[in-house]
C-alpha cells in the first residue's frame, strides 16, 4: 500500500467514523472528497475491493432505479454487492461507497455523465449501461454532442469494458458507432402505442445533415427510426422487449436474446414507458451476468426505491405519488402517468435553480403542461425557488396554479378544496420535484405519514385500553355468576 493511498483511508474512514458517530449522519460523499484530493487515484486503488466484476449505469434519466435494481437484483442471487445507493454518483460518491463498504464480488455504481471519463479509467467496469441521453443542466453539461463525445472518451479509455446501451435511442447508437467497445444493444421492438408529445433531442441524423424519420416513436427521440439519406438506423437488438402491456394494472413484457434464446417475462405494477426502458437494461445485466428470470422478477417485486422515485404514501386519506422530473421529458412522461388518472386530483411541482438543477430552468417551456389541462377536477400547486416561473409557465398552458412554499401546503389546502367542492375529500395527490427539490419534498412527506401512521397506533392503542376497560365488569360479572366450587 502506497502512503498516498493509507493517508487517503486512514483520513477518509476518520471522516466516515466523524460523520457516523459524532454528527449522528451518514458519511455521504465527504470522505471520498477528502480521499481523491489525498490520492487522485483513490478510486483505481480501491477498485480491488471488487472481487468479480462491475457494472456502472448512466444516462440523463433513471440511473438511481436501475442502479438500486440491479444490485438488488445481485443480491436477491446471493451475491455480495458495493453500491453508491444514494445516488451520490460524481466522483466522491463513488470513492466514499469503496472506502465505506467491505470487500464484495460485485460493484454497482451509479455514475454522472460528465464524471464517467475520470470514473471509469479507474474502476475498468466490466460493464457500462447507457440508459438515454437527454438535454439536461444546460449550463453545466451544455449540448448533448459535449455528454456523448465525453462518454466515448471514456469508454476509449476503459477498452475492456462492454457497452450495453438503449439502441432506440439515436444519440446513445451514435456512442456505440464511435466506440471500439464491444457493444450490446437493447430496445423496444414494437410500437408501444404511446400519446406523443413535441420533445425530441435528436431529430437530426447523427452521421448525416439529413433528418431521421421514424417507424414508430415512443417518446422522446426513443423508436425505431432511419435516416433515409444516409443509412443510419437503429441496428439490430440484442435484447428486444416484445409484446408490451402497459395499462391500469402496470406493465408486462418479454425481453428476448438474440444471442442465446433466452426469454425472461418481466411484470411490474407501474404502468410507466420509461419504466420498461430500466427494467429492460436490468434484465439485459442479469442475462450477462448469469441470473436467473426468476430472481430478477422477486427483485422488481420487491424493489421499493426509498428515494422519491415513484415512491406512494396515504396520507389524510389520500393516495400520493412522489416523483423526480429534472428535464422535458421526464417531466412529460410524469405527466403522462398523471394524466393516466382519470379521478380528480391535486398536482404539485417543484423547481428549484441550484448548482445541483442548473441555473438554467428554460427548460420548463419544453414541457407539455398543455396536456393537463382538461383532464377532470384538478388543483395544481408550484413550489421551489422558482416558483413563479413555474407559475407562469403554467398560466400560459391554461393552469391556474396555487404558490406554495412546502408541500405541507397542499395538504393544509385540501379540506378547504373540498369544502368548496373543487375536490373529493380523498382526491389523488401528484408531487413532481427536480433534482435539489426532491429532497425536502421526500423527508416532508415521510413526516407526514410517519405521523398518521403513529396516530393509527395510538388510536389502535387507545381503542385496546377502552376495549380492555370495559371487558373487565364484564369478565367481574361473569365471575361472580359463576358457581362457587364444592367445598
């Protein structure tokens, strides 16, 4: 062991030990900073750790989900995993997850798009999925052209390391294309008959000037698409889903092998699209790696994210969904899932403008708030630090939106709403938050029903004592009819 490296664990587990014991909190990315600046090779040196292999997932949208999955999913197998489950996934998140954890056969790590070129150098994963490419933090990534020749330039870097990649997605097949990986494809094959919405990121070819046209679309630029100029397209899959349900009672589908035959059914009660996306990238790791169908799918039964995405409560006896949205499209895909509910119902988004969102939120005139309006009995709410902005947006798509400064707001609004009649007192509750807003949002929201959940307990309790109290005369009375024993 060099002294660079024992300088940087001896500091890095202080930290970790400080963070635990003395500020009573997890130790997050702080020891993994401390580590790189020690050794800037902190990461390559505790890469040992990892006894079998590594898989590091990226992509604008749903990385943390599939990250967790999958390392559920390897652990539901009986495999030992280190994981940045937090989704602390620049640098630091990464280094503080190897120093923190003991050895284990497998790494699953969760990775920012920009950080991958001096993460995956280090930890030679054997394994990377990219999920999508999405504009994102203009002001930070700026053009996506600058993610993709990032990515590739990792990649180049890492030249042991497989490419599993969303192949419905031109910007990421343009990755594959550059690369001298080997590169395994996977994607939809069929026409998922979706309600389309007008954000695209990749509406030019990507080896031409012409512009691609599509067999289907999915959403997003995601489908089956052609550029009749040049020949690009999207190639042949490696792992297809096929035969895809999405309806009130969730998704199924088939993911099927070209390589090997194997057909894995895979079902999940969340009636979302980009949902088949992550669990179809999930499945195509656990192929690779040798785990059965059958784990996987006790995996995604039991998957409970714990982190906001798409996370349900009862509260004041309503049923609420928490979600993350950071860009257009994952704003419109919630949108979808929002609008997949016929009842009426309150809807709360959230932006915030922090280092961590991008300054930039003109993003937000990319999303499709049109889509809402008209859908039924509906109260909408905007908070975050930029929630007059959001306001307006929505004003402009024909919403009257509410200001507020917590989601505790909603709440304390909701009796008034159905005192009016606006809304059923047990209308349906939508809280969409980017990245700096899910947070508060999540801890506020766990309070709540922490506390009706304790309220029921108490009550419970109270309800017991009652019962008990009264019992007692009677069990007194039924004593004393009893007849005495013989003497």
């Amino acid at each position: 062991m060099g002294l660079q490296l024992a300088m940087a664990k001896a500091v890095g587990n202080t930290l970790s030990w400080g963070l635990r014991k003395v500020a009573r909190r997890p130790g997050g990315t702080l020891p993994g900073k401390v580590g790189l600046r020690i050794d800037p090779q902190f990461i390559a040196d505790l890469r040992g750790k990892v006894r079998v292999g590594s898989v590091v997932v990226v992509g604008t949208n749903g990385k943390t989900s599939v990250t967790n999955l999958v390392a559920d999913a390897f652990e539901a197998a009986g495999r030992t995993v280190i994981c940045n489950r937090t989704g602390a996934n620049m640098g630091p998140g990464v280094a503080s997850a190897l120093l923190q954890a003991r050895p284990a056969e497998w790494g699953v790590f969760e990775s920012d798009e920009l950080w991958l070129a001096r993460t995956l150098p280090q930890l030679r994963a054997d394994y990377v999925v990219l999920l999508n490419l999405f504009r994102d933090q203009l002001d930070r990534c700026g053009e996506i052209s600058r993610i993709q020749e990032s990515i590739a330039g990792a990649l180049a870097k890492s030249p042991e390391t497989t490419l599993v990649y969303n192949a419905d997605d031109p910007l990421c097949e343009a990755i594959a294309r550059k690369v001298a990986n080997r590169t395994v494809s996977f994607g939809v094959d069929g026409d998922m008959e979706l309600a389309q919405n007008t954000v695209a990121d990749a509406q030019m070819c990507q080896d031409c000037p012409g512009m691609v046209e599509y067999r289907y679309r999915q959403y997003g630029q995601l489908g089956d698409y052609f550029c009749p100029a040049c020949g690009f397209a999207r190639p042949a899959l490696d792992f297809a889903a096929t035969d895809v349900r999405l309806d009130a009672r969730g998704a199924a589908f088939a993911v099927t092998s070209r390589a090997t035959d194997r057909v894995d059914r895979v079902t999940t009660s969340q009636p979302t699209p980009y949902l088949v996306y992550n669990l179809l990238a999930a499945d195509a790791i656990m192929q690779l790696t040798g785990v059965d169908a059958a784990v996987f799918q006790r995996a995604v039964d039991a998957f409970d994210p714990r982190n906001g995405r798409l996370q349900r409560y009862v509260i004041d006896g309503h049923s609420v969904l928490l979600n993350l949205a950071k860009n257009p499209t994952g704003f419109n895909q919630n949108l979808k899932i929002i609008e997949r509910d016929a009842g009426p119902k309150a809807v709360a988004f959230f932006v915030n403008d922090y280092e961590g969102d991008g300054r930039d939120i003109s993003w937000i005139w990319d999303v499709d708030f049109e889509e809402l309006a008209g859908h039924g009995a509906l109260a909408v709410f905007a908070g975050g630090t930029r929630a007059n902005d959001l306001q307006v947006r929505l004003k402009y798509a024909g919403i009257d939106a509410q200001l507020i400064d917590a989601v505790d707001d909603v709440f304390a609004m909701l009796p008034r709403l159905a005192a009016e009649g606006a809304l059923p007192a047990d209308a349906g509750v939508y809280a969409i938050a980017n990245y700096t807003a899910l947070p508060p949002v999540h801890a506020a929201l766990n309070r709540l029903a922490a506390r009706e959940e304790g309220a029921g307990k108490a009550e419970g309790a109270e309800g017991a004592r009652t019962a008990g109290a009264e019992a007692a005369p009677n069990a007194e009375g039924a004593q004393a009819a009893a007849p005495a024993p013989a003497p």
